[in-house]
C-alpha cells in the first residue's frame, strides 16, 4: 500500500466514512466536500496520523490548505517521513 492509499484509509476511519471512501484518491476534496470532516475530524485526522507515522505535527503546519485534498495533506505527511 502507498502512502496515499494509506492517508485514504485513515481518513476513512477517523471520520467513520465506511465504503464512501471507496473511491478516493489524491485530488478528493476534503474541506468543503465530506460533510464529517470538520473541526474535530481535524484534530482526530492530526492524532490518527501522528500515532501511524511517529511525528508531531506542530500547529504552524496545519492549515486550511493542508485539508484541502488527499494530496496535500499526503504531502505534509510526506515531509514529515523524509
């Protein structure tokens, strides 16, 4: 599994998405688009990610523009691993 395929399915289980995550890839929309995903999802997203990976995401790297797609928010995680 990448690390896309990977972020997708911890998107799909913190905000409990089921089989609605079947079809996400990169450039699925996150803010806006999924109707669960608001402010707690986000704070659940950056736990569930920081436990998987091992970093700490410090509260300057998160922005509206990390949530803005699988992809952008693949690439924090990205950053984060090298």
């Amino acid at each position: 599994m990448d690390l896309t395929e990977e972020i997708v399915s911890i998107v799909r289980d913190v905000l409990n998405l089921g089989d609605r995550a079947s079809g996400f890839d990169s450039s699925t929309r996150l803010i806006g688009s999924i109707p669960e995903f608001d402010s707690m999802a986000v704070v659940g997203l950056i736990t569930a990610l920081e436990d998987e990976y091992g970093c700490v995401f410090e509260d300057d790297e998160i922005s509206e523009e990390v949530f803005e797609t699988i992809e952008s928010l693949t690439r924090l995680v990205e950053s984060k691993l090298s």
